[in-house]
C-alpha cells in the first residue's frame, strides 16, 4: 500500500539508495513508475506494507515504512533490494555502492569515493548521511563530517 511521502508518519523507517550522478527527469520518471507499482503491493508476511517514496535532490531514492502499521522483515527488505537491482540493470546505474559519498560544495551535490575524501574534503563540508533510519531525521541529514561516521576517513 502506497501513500504520499509527506503524510506518512514520521518515525517510519527509511532505505536510502543513491546514484553517482543526478538523475534526469526521464530516469526518474521511470523510477517513480516501477518502485510505485512495487510498494503497491509491497508485503510482509501476507499483510501490506504502508509505504511510500520520494527522490531527493535528484540523487537519492528515499523508501519509508510505517512500521506502526506493519513491520518489514527479511523477505520483503530482500524483495526491496531485487526491484533497485531491476532498476541498475534498466538504467544501468549502481544505487548499491556504498564506497560513494555524496557532498554538498556551494550548493552542488557532489559524489566522491572514500579514496577521494582527503583531497577534497575538510572536517566542515557538508555531507549526506544516507545511514539515517527514520523520516523524521530527513530534516538533519545534511551534516558536518566531522559529526558523522565518515570522519575517520580524514585521519
């Protein structure tokens, strides 16, 4: 079952995939179309999932649950992952690799590797913190590295 993503409860739980690169109105038409016709009928063991789905920043593909209402477990998280798996090999782009880092440099979203992140960041660039598990938490998602797990990669 599917709703909007701004009325959806706050302390649903979120499953952040990005993409290196902006998406462009095309692709994510064509995002929006397939994950939608999934969450429709999106379960847990044989009960519906209230669900919805937002991109952000035309780079991060945002899924969140009530889990108020239902729980997602193992099965359903896995079928998930099958249908962004459906959509790298449709657009044939990676929204699994979790070796990028997305930055915010004057108000640019730019998308850098670990082994990047030394020459081009500092302990205050902007990053987004794609491990946040509930909605509510979009709200401070953009943060300083030197707050968040990323930092130890500066040393």
């Amino acid at each position: 079952m599917i709703c909007d993503f701004n009325s959806i409860c706050p302390d649903s739980k979120l499953w952040i995939f990005s993409s290196k690169r902006q998406l462009s109105l095309h692709e994510q038409a064509k995002i929006n179309n397939l994950l939608s016709k999934f969450l429709i009928n999106w379960e847990s063991h044989n009960k519906a999932l209230l669900s919805s789905l937002k991109i952000f920043n035309s780079i991060f593909i945002v899924i969140a649950v009530d889990e108020k209402k239902q729980i997602a477990t193992g099965c359903s998280i896995d079928s998930l992952y099958n249908e962004i798996k459906k959509l790298h090999r449709l657009l044939k782009l990676d929204f699994l690799d979790s070796s990028i880092l997305h930055i915010k440099i004057n108000e640019n979203i730019k998308s850098i590797s670990f082994t990047e992140i030394q020459n081009i960041v500092d302990t205050n660039t902007l990053f987004f913190d794609t491990t946040i598990k509930k909605k509510k938490e979009l709200d401070s998602w953009l943060i300083p590295i030197k707050d968040g797990w990323c930092n130890a990669f500066l040393k």
